[in-house]
C-alpha cells in the first residue's frame, strides 16, 4: 500500500486521483489544515499530523505500507519568510518524524515534494539538477534541509528516495473534478482567474522592476496531472530499484513566461480583462525561475501532456468558474 501524506492537498489529492486510476492501493493521511476532504474522492482517509510522531507511528502500526509520498508541506514564500518557525516545524521536523516512523516499521522507500526554490537566484536558465543550491527563503530552506537528510538516510539507513523539485503547479483536473483551492489563495493563476471575474479586488503584481524583459518575474509553469503523472512514474522507478538512493529532479515545462503573460493568456482564456495594480517586491522571489526536465524525461520515462501556458489556465479557469468558493460550493451543481 502508498501512504499519500498531504494528499488532500492542491497536488497530492490529483495524484491519489491517479492512483485510484491505476487501482494502486493507497491510504491518504492529512491533518485537513490546509487541505479538503471533498478532494479526496473515494480513497480511503485518516486524520493524521506528521508533527505528532505519535499519531504517525499509529498510522505505521496500523496499515501496512511499501511506499510513502510526502506533500505535507506549507508552500507561501512570503509566509515563510515572516514565520520561518513555522515552516521549519511543519517541513523539515514533521519529515523527521515521518522519516522515524518509517525507519521502525521497515519502509523503504519515499517520494518527496520538493521545490524549485531550492535553487534561489538561479545562475543558468535552464535550471539543471546539477545547479548550486542557495535558496532565498525559508520555505525553500526547508525542502533542501529534507533533501539532505533524505541523502544521508540513504546512506545510513538504506532508504530509497525521490525528490521530485517542482517548479509552479498550476492547472486543474481536466475533468473537472478537483482544483486549486488554498486558504488563503496566493498561487498567481487563479488569483487572476479571480480578478478577471470580478470575485476579489484588482490583482496585485509584487515587482514590475525585475531585470526581464517587462520588469515582472518569469515562471515555469507546470501542469498539475502532469505532475501527478511524474509521481507514478518515480514509484515504479523506486520499485525497480534495489540499491540505496537519493535522486533529485526537476518538474518544469521549460518555458518561462511572466507575470504579465500570465495576466494575458488569462484574458484570452477567460474573454475579460484582469485588473491589476502594481506593488513592491516579495521578499526572497528571484526574478527567473525555469526548469531543465530533461533528468525527468530520461530517467522516468515523463512526458507532459499539458505543457502549454494556454491549456493550463483553461483547466484553471474552467475549475475555479465552476467553484466559486473552492469546495465549500458548485455553481450548476443540481
């Protein structure tokens, strides 16, 4: 069985969709802070909080698991660089205690939602896995500081791990099932969806002085089921391999497209203009962000399906037009 922890989040829920696809057995465990049960589906749940080793030492004694995929993470870079304890305590110790848990039940194998932002202020664009790592923030802090002790568990313990380093999830479902519902909402696509149909104040744009060709920062912007795919993918990699592990790699579509273009393509999307304003700069957002996938695409056999900006902000948009408050309520629902 795979332990999906966070899965009822923004990713992990998309991808416990998935493994319902594959009739892959699966429990999903979150703590439904910051998750939804409605995006759960029909996988089976339990309460749990990795920053209790209590309640996961539970969960191990309990099921019986092969596998683990870890999404329980606080994702706000600007959140985090006002409440860096917080997300030292919930990314990195609440690892710690899920890797612990793992140890004393014999799980070997572990697939991790890392970052981009493990990079920081990239040299090169496109980012390779090979790039230094300097991150900006405490949020990506937090992932490198996983990473590590991901590499050294291996090294020590046996353990077979995966960090999967995306850059920006964005899309929905195609099928319209699930979405992007955060609390409060900070992710840029649907925060111009929202501004395009009149459901919250003018967008605000954090920089328009960036050294890019119009001054906003660039993204590269990832299909939410595709990244679903790339983790089915690295599990069956995991189940292959019989030698301790630790691999980094980059999810990206590698193009890089701004602020701005994001503004417009939601526009054309939509068919209603985004209004914006402009304000200051977020602490520790570097000005590019884009990935090399090629270690993706040759080692785990990925292969994107929606790797276009357009399609992106079409399953966004047709999601969020649909759920005007997230899960809480459908618009044409009877």
């Amino acid at each position: 069985m795979i332990l999906v922890l966070g899965g009822a989040g923004f990713v992990g829920s998309h991808v416990a969709k998935a493994l319902r696809q594959k009739n892959l057995p699966h429990l999903v465990a979150d703590n439904l802070e910051k998750g939804h049960l409605e995006a759960i589906g029909k996988s089976p749940f339990e309460k749990t909080d990795i920053r209790n080793p209590a309640e996961l030492d539970a969960l191990f004694s309990r099921f019986s698991f092969e596998s683990v995929m870890l999404f329980a993470g606080y994702t706000s870079v600007p959140e985090s660089v006002q409440f860096p304890d917080l997300y030292f305590s919930n990314n990195f110790i609440g690892a710690f205690n899920l890797l612990d848990s793992m140890r004393k039940h014999d799980v070997k194998r572990i697939i991790f939602s890392s970052s981009a932002a493990v990079y920081g202020e990239p040299r090169s664009i496109p980012i390779p896995e090979d790039h230094p790592t300097n991150p900006t923030n405490p949020y990506g802090e937090t992932k490198l500081a996983v990473e590590r002790l991901l590499h050294w568990e291996s090294v020590a313990y046996g353990l077979k791990a995966i960090s999967l380093r995306y850059f920006n999830a964005a899309g929905a479902d195609p099928e319209g099932e699930i979405g992007e519902d955060h609390r409060p909402e900070t992710h840029l696509i649907p925060l111009a969806i929202d501004a395009a149909l009149g459901r919250c104040d003018a967008l605000t744009i954090f920089g328009d002085d960036y050294d890019t060709p119009d001054g906003t920062c660039i993204r590269d912007y990832i299909h939410v089921s595709d990244l679903a795919d790339a983790h089915l993918l690295a599990l069956e990699k995991l189940s292959q391999t019989e030698n301790p592990c630790h691999k980094a790699i980059n999810l990206g579509s590698e193009h890089g497209f701004s602020v701005k273009d994001v503004v417009d393509t939601v526009e054309r999307v939509s068919g209603r203009k985004v209004p914006y304003k402009i304000g200051p700069r977020r602490p520790g957002d570097p000005a590019r962000l884009v990935a090399s996938s090629r270690l993706a695409k040759s080692f785990l056999g990925w292969k994107p399906r929606y790797d276009d900006l357009e399609t992106i902000v079409e399953h966004a948009f047709s999601w969020r037009s649909c759920h005007p408050n997230g899960y809480e309520k459908r618009l044409n629902s009877g």
